[in-house]
C-alpha cells in the first residue's frame, strides 16, 4: 500500500509539473510567440555562411555570401560568388541601407524607391531586408488556430498591420511550432488580399547553440517557375567580435570573408 501510495504521489507531482508547463505555454501571446521565433534565427549577433539559388523556368543561378548581424537593426552581406559579384557588400545600420560596389568603387545608399525592387535577381526585395522587425513593431498578432505541418505541431497566427503602419503586406500568415518555435511557413498576401508570396522553411539543423531550420524557400504564386532558395551553410550565434561600431561604411569597405 505505501509503495502504491508514493507511486500515486509521483504521478500526481509529475501531471502537476506537465501541466503547468503547458499552461505556461498557452499562456504566450500570438506576439511573445512571433518574438520566440524572430529571436531564434536572430540571436543578439550572429555570423553565418549561405548559398542561394535563384530558380527561373530558363535558368538558375547561385550566389554565396557570408552575413554578421546584430539583432534586426544591424546587418552586413559580404558576397563571395559568382566571381563577377565578389566582394559587394550590402549593409543595413538602423532605417538606412547601403551597397558598396568595389567594381565601380562606388558607395550606393538604397533609396526608399528601390525597397520593392528584387536583391540581386532573386525573389527577396530591398524590402524584405530593411522590414525584418516589422513583423513584431507594425502588426497585430493573433492566434487563429493550430494547424500540422511536416509532422509539426504548429500555432497558425494572423498578423495584420497597424494603423499607418509602413508595411506593403495587408496581411501575414504564419505557422511556428510549439516546442521549439521553428517559423516553418509563412503566406503573404497583398491589398486585395491576394496570395503573393509563400515562405517555407525546413532542414532544422543544429547552428551553433541551437537547432534551426536552415532552408528556406520563396515562392511567387503569380510567377510560375520562379522561386529562391537560401541554404545556411554555416551559423553562429552571439558573436562577441561583431559590435555595432563593425556596421559602418568604412567596413563594408574593407571587410574580407572569413575561412
């Protein structure tokens, strides 16, 4: 009897235990969920080593870069092939962005009437590198179900912009899992909500100090035979060496890659 006893104690301990994990999770916001995500693939800086494939229904292309970030507000893109590309840097400090082109020995800032246009070729825009926080600061966020994809069990939140917001999407859906917070896809959608662009990640690889997806796919609906895929290669996380004082013009023109 008493060795049933405590065997009904430890379980009554555990289901406590368990359960309080699981409401403490249900209890994050669509945005506390949103931010997990963002932070995962973030980190406070990071280095990494990438390949990306522009695919067209004629030809495809690949370029290799290397990037160091600081958060969503820093960033530096030092390309490395094609040969006829190597050595462009691109950099975004705060609001403004810039492209140093060795060739021409030329210093560029992107004006905000380029932020639509493609970067170099691919289905990623201007945009898409100068927007990255504002999934969290310009939308609304809203748990509208669960959903399962690749076997993952995921939350499928609704964001929609803010009043007078700077946003081009008039709405964003995204599917992050559970446990882990994996932003797996994400579906954007223009004025007239129509589907524009789908995101997929997938390959959760461990990085570094975690484990994070490490492709991911952009998919024009209306254009088809189009897509981009970004392969990480290599990625660290919470660089000590990369300082905000690293993100500055005077780099961009003598940064190097790194081996």
């Amino acid at each position: 009897m008493k060795k049933l006893n405590y065997l009904s104690a430890l379980f009554f301990l555990f289901s406590i235990i368990i359960g309080t994990n699981i409401n403490a999770q249900e209890k994050l916001s669509a945005k506390e969920i949103v931010v997990k995500a963002n932070d995962l693939v973030m980190g406070n800086s990071s280095f990494s080593k990438m390949k990306m494939t522009i695919v067209r229904p004629e030809w495809s292309r690949t370029v290799s870069m290397q990037s160091w970030s600081i958060g969503n507000d820093y960033y530096m893109i030092y390309i490395t092939a094609p040969a006829r590309d190597n050595g462009q840097v691109f950099m975004k400090r705060l609001v403004d962005m810039w492209n140093w082109m060795p060739s021409i020995d030329r210093m560029i800032k992107i004006p905000p009437s380029m932020m639509m246009s493609s970067w170099m070729g691919s289905d990623f825009s201007n945009n898409d590198l100068m927007k990255q926080n504002s999934i969290i600061v310009d939308y609304s966020h809203k748990i509208i179900s669960s959903d399962s994809l690749e076997n993952y069990d995921c939350y499928k939140i609704e964001l929609i912009p803010l009043p007078e917001s700077p946003v081009v999407w008039n709405k964003v859906i995204m599917w992050i899992e559970k446990n882990h917070y994996y932003q797996l896809k994400c579906e954007y959608y223009g004025n007239d909500n129509t589907l524009v662009n789908i995101e997929k990640a997938s390959n959760v690889q461990q990085m570094g100090d975690r484990k994070i997806p490490t492709k991911l796919e952009i998919i024009p609906v209306q254009k088809k035979g189009h897509k981009t895929v970004l392969d990480i290669v290599h990625q660290e996380f919470n660089v000590k060496k990369v300082t905000k004082d690293f993100f500055s013009q005077q780099m961009m023109k003598r940064i190097r890659p790194e081996n």
